[in-house]
C-alpha cells in the first residue's frame, strides 16, 4: 500500500481542525462516546462477530487491559461508537484519554501492549467509507472530547484480512516497524520446513538441538492448566528482563500494571480459551518461551523469550519456534503471526508484510506542538532503523544510558 510522505514542518494554524466545522459527507452517520466499557459490552461483542478483529480489539482483552494497566496510568475510555442513519452500528474506535506531555490525549486503549490497533468495522463500511467520512466522523469524536489536546493513533493497521482499512484515508506517516507473518503451507511441518528452510541450515538445527539434548532431556511444553500458565508467564518474563538488562534496554513489562494484566489474561473467562504459553525445556528447565493467542486459524506470538546463559549458543530460540509450528499443523493453524517488528529471523521466515501507520491529528495549539514532535520522533525512528550504521549507534547509545541510569 502507498503510503504518505511526512513532513516535519510545523503544521500551520490555519490548517488545525476545526472541531465544531463538520462537513456533510458523514452527515448520515452519528458518533456517541461511552465513558465505559460495560457501557457498550453488548453492542461490542455483537459487532465482534460481524467483523471479527484481532484480539487486541475485542472487548474482553481490553476490558482486561483497562482494569490493570489503564487504572495504573489513570486512562478515561471513550469509545467511539459510529452508527449509520438506519442507527446500524457500522464502527467502533476504542480510544482513551491519557495525559501526554502534560496534555490528555487521545490514544488507542492498550497503545503500547497491544501488537496492533484498529477500529472494529463492518466490512461494507470499510469498503465505502471516503477519506472525507473519516475525517468529519474523527471531528464528531473530537466534538465530544473537548479537553483533549491531540489524537494520536500509532501502530494502526492499513488493511486487514485484504481489506482496507478506513484509518488508512486519513494523512498518515508509516510506522517504524512493520508486522510480519507466514503462511503455514503444506500438510506437515516436516514439508513446509523442507521448503522454507535451505538443506545446510536444517542439518544445522538438527546439530542444535543434538548440542542442547547434551544436557539433558529436551521437551517442548503447553502450559494446560491456569496454575502452570501463572507460572511459566513469571518464568518467560524473568528470563525477557535478564535478556533486555544485560542489553541495556529498558523492560516493557517492568511498566506499571503490565505484570498484572498478564496474569489477569489467564483468570478471564473468555481470553484464557485463546491464550497459549509454551516453552522449549531442557532437564525442566526453560531455554526459550512465548505468550501468544489462537484467534480464527491464526497464531499470534506475542512475548518470546530465551535464555541468555550457556545453552544460548545452541538457539533455543529457533528450536522452540519449530516447535510451535508443529503444534500449530497439529492444530489447524493457517497463520503464523510474528506481530510487529523487523527482525531478521522474521524476514527470513515470513511472506507477508503488514504495514502499519500512524495518525496524529491536533485538536488545539498545544496539540500542534504535540503532534509535531511526535512526527519529527517518527521520521528519525525510520530513518535510523533504515541505515544498520545509525541503528548499531543508536543501540550502543542507549544501551550506555540505560545503563548509566541502572535500567
């Protein structure tokens, strides 16, 4: 998809939104903000099944978001929801309001947890919105969240399922990082792999896990019942902190009720029906392990983790990843979704790109700087990820001060 070049001029005055100038191209569709989630429980999951997103935009997975970590950083929901003129629900943005440089902003609920972000949109809608729909219809939104500065949309997919995406009509700039995700073609793992993999490198892996089966009995394992699954998400998330501290990048899920909203994740009803934690083990011990979802034939893998002792220059890594591809031909998985980031090993497994964008809209002055310094943050993120010199300066540099601060 092509996607708008950005720019990091200052956006001038006369181009702000006008919150209260609607045009007429939405006037047949009506917006109402709920405050919260168990305001529009119902009208969710009913359009859950007539869409059906990813999981990062189901109301369960949220509403298990919003009570942990969306309490810890005192996040307002306000849910869109977009109705046409027969009052059809034909959208839902699930937004919320958060103080952003020193500003409430309005971001997607669970902006840095979830993988993805979207609205929930009939599929009829999404094909015949215009881009001048989208804009009155965000100008609805904008009319009543008065306080809020700036709408900032990062990490919004530009089509899913090969549809378009209505967010993808408004001016964007891409995303730093795009998703990636395979195909499990084939009967079996052992003939996708064959064609996936070169004959050198699966002599290699079988020389991997014959190093590894040294030490020990070597087992891949499913946590099955929610005693295991609470444990080995401690265990997969102590080895992820090892592996981000000695690399002197600061832990994601050190951050203010993130631990909780995984561990909420096992107890909910109907997430834990989707949840899967695994791990590669050598003598019970874990080497490698992920925390993903099952959603409609497709793998998401979320949290990977691995050893970063001794055993670490076998890959366990790459072993545990054939593992969970085994499970997932075992158990009618068509997808296998590495979710976002540019990875090397990503890019050598997977055939398909998804790229992302991200929106950023003032709603005031003060969201004019916001915004701009937001696009500028955006524009040297691709930059330096586009130039292996840039990125391996930027790595050393942080690392040295996450360091220097003890993170």
């Amino acid at each position: 998809m092509s996607q708008r070049t950005p720019s990091l001029t200052l956006i001038s005055t006369d181009t702000l939104p006008t919150r209260h100038a609607v045009l007429g191209a939405s006037d047949s569709y009506r917006v109402v903000i709920a405050h919260r989630m168990s305001d529009c429980a119902a009208a969710w999951r009913l359009l859950e099944q007539q869409s059906s997103p990813a999981i990062f935009q189901t109301h369960d997975w949220l509403a298990c978001w919003m009570e942990t970590v969306g309490k810890a950083q005192n996040a307002e929901p306000r849910i869109a929801l977009v109705r046409d003129d027969n009052a059809r629900l034909v959208m839902i943005l699930p937004l919320m309001l958060r103080t952003h440089m020193g500003m409430p902003v309005l971001h997607w609920m669970a902006e840095e947890d979830a993988d993805y972000h979207a609205p929930l949109a009939l599929s009829d809608f999404a094909l015949t919105c215009t881009g001048s729909m989208m804009r009155d219809i965000l100008m609805r939104v904008a009319n009543q969240v008065p306080d809020a500065a700036a709408l900032c949309l990062s990490k919004t997919v530009s089509e899913f399922a090969g549809i378009r995406a209505p967010l993808s009509l408004m001016p964007h700039a891409p995303h730093p990082s795009a998703a990636h995700a395979i195909s499990l073609t084939g009967d079996n793992f052992e003939d996708f792999y064959a064609a996936a993999r070169s004959k050198s490198t699966r002599k290699r892996d079988r020389q991997r896990r014959r190093q590894l089966e040294k030490h020990g009995p070597v087992s891949f394992e499913v946590a099955d019942t929610p005693m295991r699954r609470h444990q080995m998400i401690d265990e997969i998330l102590a080895q992820k902190a090892i592996w981000l501290k000695a690399r002197g990048i600061c832990d994601p899920f050190a951050q203010d009720g993130v631990y909780a909203f995984l561990h909420r994740l096992v107890d909910d009803q109907a997430i834990c029906k989707q949840l899967h934690i695994s791990a590669l083990t050598v003598n019970g011990e874990i080497m490698a392990g992920n925390m993903g979802y099952v959603q409609d034939e497709r793998f998401y893998a979320v949290i990977g983790s691995v050893t970063d002792g001794d055993l670490a220059r076998h890959s366990p890594g790459v072993l545990h990843l054939h593992e969970l591809f085994k499970w997932c031909f075992a158990n009618g998985v068509k997808v296998f979704d590495l979710t976002v980031g540019d990875e090397g090993y990503k890019k050598e497994w997977c055939d398909s790109r998804l790229d992302l964008i991200d929106i950023h809209v003032p709603l005031s002055m003060g969201g004019v700087a916001l915004t701009s310094i937001a696009r500028a943050r955006g524009y040297l993120k691709r930059k330096v990820k586009a130039s292996p010199r840039l990125f391996t300066l930027a790595t050393d540099a942080r690392r040295l001060v996450n360091r220097a601060l003890g993170q």
